[in-house]
C-alpha cells in the first residue's frame, strides 16, 4: 500500500475512531488546509518511545524495538520528557541530597555512568 493510501484509508479512519482530528487529505494523500493539526504517523513512533522510557525501559531496549543503530538516537529524537518522569528524577536528587545531610560527614559514593 503507498503511503498517500495509508493516510487517506487506515490512519484517517484510526485517528477518526480515536477522537482525534483528522486530517483532509486529496485523492494524492497531500493535506488540504491546516486549521487544526493532526496527528502523524511518525508521531505513534514518539509516543511509543516515550511510553517505553516511562515504563524504565533502557535506552538499548527502545533503540531495539525502534530498530535505531544507537541508543544515543533514541534518546536525543524519539523520547519526549513526561511531566512524571521530571518528578522521579527530582524526588530520586532529593532522597540523595536528604541522605547526604543526615549523614554528615560521611561521603556518599554515587552511581557511576561506565
């Protein structure tokens, strides 16, 4: 199936069924007018990646099931920050930093990135 059919067929009629805007494609698959955005295609790729960094997936398991070459890509492109996973990094600097304090004087050895 081109792409242009795709668009015009499957994916109007899935983003129709879900709620979401669909676009108004020609008979080419080309969008006509752009009063409200719709949704891409490319755009399942996104979420997709960033549901599976807030499930803790690893950069090398998304980079896997995205089918990148590196996991550097996964992460720079397709992993968009959610609000939850801001909140689990700063609550996990925050147990770190209240650790420290209780523990004065005492050096707390930290993870290292090898």
């Amino acid at each position: 199936m081109r792409a242009s059919a795709f668009r015009r067929r499957a994916f109007a009629e899935a983003c129709a069924r879900a709620g979401l805007p669909v676009p108004e494609l020609d008979e080419d698959g080309k969008r006509i007018g752009r009063e409200v955005e719709p949704p891409h295609v490319h755009d399942l790729r996104h979420a997709r990646a960033t549901l599976l960094f807030q499930a803790r997936a690893s950069p090398r398991e998304v980079m896997e099931q995205l089918g990148h070459t590196d996991p550097r890509l996964a992460l720079r492109i397709n992993a968009g920050v959610l609000d939850e996973m801001k909140l689990r990094t700063a609550d996990a600097m925050g147990e770190l930093m209240q650790a420290a304090s209780a523990d004065e004087g005492k050096v707390i050895a930290l993870p290292t990135m090898n």
